[in-house]
C-alpha cells in the first residue's frame, strides 16, 4: 500500500546536505518506515522510501514522501491517520544522551558533566542536533563509552571526586540521589 508522509523541507535539505558531505550513511539506498497507528501502537510491516516529491508545499513548507508498506492483513485503509518514523541514514558518531542530562549555559551552548576515568567530573560542551524521544542526539563533545552523569547535577562540580552508577534507560533515581552516569551509546 502507498503511504504519503509529509516532512519540512528544512529537515529535508538538512538530511540531504548530511548524506552529501558523508555525516550521514544511507543504509542499503533506502530509508526503511515504521507506521505508529493513531491508538498508539506499533504497526507490525515495516515498508520502504520511494521517492519523494520534488516541490515544496508553498503553504506548509513540507514536502512529500511516498513509501510502499506491506498491508497483507487490509489493516491499512485509505485515508486512515499514521505516524511514519523514516530511518532515512545512520550517523556513526553520534550517540543518545538522556536530555536531563544536558544543560544549557547563559550563552545557551549544551553542556554535559563527564565522569573521567579517574572518577572526577568534567564539564563538557556538546552539539545536540535533535530530540530523539527522551535523549538528544549528540554529534560531538562525548564519546561513546565515557560516562556522562544524568542525576544528581546539582550536586556534580567540576573537578569533584564522585563514586558512579551504572543506571539502567527505566531506572528511576531518587531527588537525592547521588550522581549517576549512563554509558553512551549510538
């Protein structure tokens, strides 16, 4: 079955100029769609980018993407409401950072608190590119597999000895808890 989506031309030429200069790598040519239903659930075909439209909607700024998704079971109706999550490229530098995790300076640049092997904290400036559910994805600044504290910051200072712990995505840490790090990971 076809699938119109639609995607700001901004995110397009931003995709576009990534693939080019070799940030991004396009996996096997094409971009593969997820489907979330409008009840919230995960549509269980996984279709294919086709193409996409070459004009820009002058009154939405958007352009269209066709992708052709199986619809064995007639799941999919005409006109029915969906969510596409295009996975249009692979960034093979950039990792997941829970957003907690990242703050801001007066000046505004993202900053995050490293935990360095001698257990001493850093401050560290990242670049953020997008909001990926609940973390940000970080283009530079961290590496993976350096610890970067996602609780307890009020409390991490800069050259402050702490004692990490590993924190698992579905832990819950308490206000008072001490500092904490997560692994990064892409």
């Amino acid at each position: 079955m076809y699938v119109d989506v639609t995607q700001s031309s901004e995110d397009f030429m931003r995709l576009r100029s990534e693939l080019e200069s070799g940030q991004l790598k396009q996996n096997d040519g094409k971009a593969n769609v997820t489907l979330l239903m409008q009840n919230g659930n995960s549509y269980p075909q996984t279709g294919t980018l086709e193409f996409s439209d070459v004009t820009v909607d002058e009154t939405t700024g958007s352009i269209t993407l066709r992708a052709i998704v199986p619809n064995p079971n007639h799941a999919l109706l005409p006109g029915m409401f969906v969510r596409a999550r295009l996975d249009e490229g692979t960034n093979p530098n950039a990792l997941l950072v829970p957003q907690q995790a990242v703050a801001r300076t007066p000046t505004g640049q993202a900053t995050v608190m490293v935990v360095g092997a001698d257990n001493k904290v850093e401050a560290r400036q990242v670049t953020t590119s997008q909001a990926i559910g609940d973390k940000w994805l970080v283009t530079d600044g961290v590496k993976a597999g350096e610890r970067v504290i996602s609780t307890g910051l009020q409390r991490a200072k800069p050259g402050a000895q702490v004692t990490p712990q590993e924190v698992s995505d579905d832990a819950k840490a308490a206000p008072d808890s001490k500092p904490q790090s997560d692994k990064s990971s892409s």
